[in-house]
C-alpha cells in the first residue's frame, strides 16, 4: 500500500529493531519494511486508550493486526480491549473503515466446530469455545460489531488460519491456508471496498483449495478479491 496510501505502521517494539532482529513467524513470512517520510512509524501499546487514540489521529482507515496468542492475560487485553480501544478512537476521530483481522472460529479443537462439513461460509456461527485464541478474538470481533451497528462504522473482518510461502514448501496443506501475498491483498481490498451489505461483514481468507471445507466466497463477493496462489504444491499428487 506503500506507493499509494500515507502510512503509519505502529507495533510495540519499533519497526526498526523488528527488521533488524529478523523474528518471522514462519519460514518465507514477511517481515514489517521501516518506511521514510512520509510515511510514519509509532510505538503503540493497543491496550492504551490515549496511545491508541494518538495513533489513529488524522486517519481515514485503520487496519488491526494485533494479537496475543497464549498468554491468558494479555490474550484477552490484547485482542478484547485492544479492539475496544480502537473502536473507541474510530469513533472520537470519525474513522469509518476499520478491517479487523482474526483466526477462523469454526473448527478449533473443541466439539461442536464444523470439522464434518463443507464450504462452511465466513459467516458462520462461530464456535470459540475455551480456546484461548480464538475466544479473546471473538470479544474482540463482538466488541467492534456493537460500535458498527450503533456508531455507524464499517467493519470487515477477515478470518484466517494458516499462511504459507509457495515459495516454501509445506506438507500437507491445511483446507483454511492462503499465501501472504493473497492475504495482503485482501487486507488492501477491504480499505478500498467502496460500501459493504451491512456495517459488520466476516469472511473467510483462503485459497481456492479441493478440499471445500471452508468457502472464500464472501471474501470474493464483498472485496472483489481473488486468490493467486493456487498452492498446488501441497495437493496435487506427485508426477501429476
């Protein structure tokens, strides 16, 4: 989005040290580029209401990729207050578009997902149960579909689960996986989308994958947006 959008890229360590230390999450994952003027990059902590409200000033969208994932506190002050924050700061500074981000909540490990079924849409009921995850991001989701049905926000939020390089090998592939270049795009769709259906929009992000567990329809209906990367490789049978 760099050559066509103003950014301001926040994190809690400072982007630099990020670049520079080189922690990916998986192999081929990318890593945050320090940007130049004007461009701008912040520290932000999201669970700091005056941190996050700065952050936001003179916006015209936001975009929230935060997450903890395992630690039974700063899960849930992370990912629910965290969100709350950022809707609270939408709303002060008239921020309509807010793209949330979060792990797909219809087949963790709990009974009662939808492991047995096929093309199970993004909107879906979800099935959070006690995975520590998946719950404190669906407060976080719940949160910011009241602030849009009251504030009159739009809030597309794109479910995800596991992201490959193609470049990269991995075996096998799992039915909800899309390449971080198709996720990327989808992210950049949801900022440009003209209107959506309603103010709280989920959809599933992932490729276009034989399995058909989980549909990506409405990512493609809602977005305009399509998957690239087939990532054949990890389906198809050898020789083929």
């Amino acid at each position: 989005m760099a050559p066509d959008y103003l950014l301001r890229l926040t994190d809690i360590e400072s982007i630099e040290e990020i670049h520079r230390t080189d922690r990916r999450q998986s192999p081929g994952a990318p890593l945050p580029e320090p940007l130049s003027p004007p461009h701008e990059m912040q520290q932000v902590d999201v669970t700091d209401p005056e941190q996050v409200n700065e952050a936001c000033r003179g916006m015209d969208a936001i975009i929230n990729c935060s997450v903890i994932r395992e630690d039974p506190v700063q899960a849930f002050r992370v990912n629910m207050l965290g969100a709350y924050n950022i809707a609270r700061a939408a709303v002060e500074h008239g921020i309509r578009r807010v793209v949330q981000t979060g792990p797909q909540l219809v087949a963790l490990s709990q009974h009662g997902g939808y492991w047995s079924d096929y093309d199970v849409p993004g909107d879906a009921p979800p099935r959070a149960a006690n995975h520590l995850y998946g719950h404190s991001k669906y407060l976080g989701q719940e949160i910011l579909r009241v602030f849009a049905e009251e504030h009159d926000l739009e809030v597309p939020v794109l479910l995800f689960c596991i992201f490959v390089d193609p470049k990269v090998e991995r075996y096998p592939i799992h039915p909800f996986t899309v390449s971080w270049d198709d996720a990327a795009r989808a992210l950049r769709c949801a900022v440009e989308v003209e209107a959506f259906p309603s103010p709280y929009e989920v959809m599933n992000v992932l490729a276009d994958l034989p399995h058909r567990v989980f549909s990506n329809e409405r990512a493609r209906r809602l977005l305009g947006w399509e998957p690239r990367d087939t990532l054949e490789y990890g389906w198809k049978l050898a020789g083929e």
